[in-house]
C-alpha cells in the first residue's frame, strides 16, 4: 500500500440527496433573485408617475436586496456538505503493510 491509495469508500446517500437538494434551492434562489430584481426596477420606474407607493417600492427593493443573503445561506450549505462528502473516501495516510482492519 501507498500513501493516498484508497482502502474504502463510504456510502453516503443521505448527504448525497441533502447536496442535491441545496444545489436545487440555489437554483431557485437564483431565478427568484431576478424575479425580485425586476420586479423592484419596474416599480422604481413608475415611482416618478406616483402609480405606487412609497411603501410598495420599500417593500419590492427590501425583497430583492434580501435575496443575496439567502444564496450566501444556500452556498455555505453546499459548501459545508461538499466538505463532509470528502470524508466518504478514507485514505492511506502513509505507505506501509495493512495487518489489520477494525
């Protein structure tokens, strides 16, 4: 045996559909960001005309500037499961003879 050669490969299903899911909800989070983008620049340009509120632009722009936030959320969770994944390979920390396995 070598140093780095694998000796086993854990199955990790679980973690496995947990990454599947946050990379489905960063997708989502993406098209809602520009959802929300849109939405808060169409309301900032008929703000001029008075055809909203004050309030109902506030609460559009605060929608979307919110989004930046939840990907970041999202993007650590993939993160974080990306390094737990890495833990599924166990490798040889150095060359040598195996005698036993426990």
């Amino acid at each position: 045996m070598t140093a780095g050669q694998l000796l086993a490969e854990i199955e990790t299903p679980e973690l496995d559909q947990e990454l599947q899911e946050a990379q489905a909800r960063s997708g989502q989070i993406r098209v809602n960001m520009e959802v929300a983008r849109v939405t808060a620049d169409r309301y900032r340009s008929v703000q001029s005309q008075e055809a909203v509120s004050p309030q109902e632009v506030d609460e559009k722009v605060g929608a979307y500037e919110a989004r930046p936030a939840d990907l970041a959320a999202v993007q650590a969770q993939i993160k974080r499961l990306q390094e737990l994944r890495a833990f599924q390979r166990v490798v040889a920390p150095f060359s040598g003879t195996i005698t036993a396995r426990n």
